[in-house]
C-alpha cells in the first residue's frame, strides 16, 4: 500500500510539473503575440488563431485551461492590453493595479 500512495504522489507531481511546462508555453505564447501586436498590429489576431489551432487548444488542454471561446476572448483582450506577461503576474503591477482599482470605487 506504502509504494502505491508514493507513486501516486509521484505522478501527481509529475503531472504538476508538465502542467506548469505548458503555462510557460501558454505565457510564451501571449509575449510572442504582444510582440506582434506592437511591431505589426496584429497580436490579438494572432493569438486567437493559435488558441483556435489544434496545437493551441492541445497545449491550453495540457496547461489545465479549458480552450473555448471565452478563453480566446480572454487572451485576445490580455494582448490588446499590450503588457508582458512578466510584468503583468509580478507584484508590483498586482499592487499598482490594486490601487488604480481602489482609487475609481472611491
């Protein structure tokens, strides 16, 4: 029973592990397209035709994200914003928005 609950535990982490892998490739996904955006004007168009593509929908499958159309708008709208995703998941953009928040409820 003991070697059956640790090798569950080791796939579960395993499992754990390559979710985050494709999260990265998602994230890198949404820079590429920002990226596009910037240079050419076309990031949001580029991003919903990845998350739409097979391949796009497989990774956004494995990364734990279910690809439907709310998801496409999501990120179509996350590119528009044209902020990196390493600036937008630190935590002084967190805060600042927090703020920025606060300010217009009051």
């Amino acid at each position: 029973m003991r070697d059956f609950v640790d090798g569950s535990a080791f796939n579960f982490e395993q499992g754990q592990r390559a979710r985050k892998l494709f999260a990265a490739v998602v994230l890198a996904a949404l820079d590429d397209a920002i990226a596009d955006d910037k240079k050419y004007g076309n990031g949001p168009d580029q991003i919903a035709r990845w998350a739409r593509s097979r391949d796009g929908r497989e990774v956004l499958s494995c990364a734990g994200i279910d690809p439907n159309e709310r998801v496409v708008k999501g990120l179509m709208e996350f590119v528009a914003k044209g902020v990196r995703t390493s600036v937008a998941l630190s935590r002084e953009e967190s805060e600042r928005r927090h703020a920025a928040e606060e300010a217009e409820a009051a």
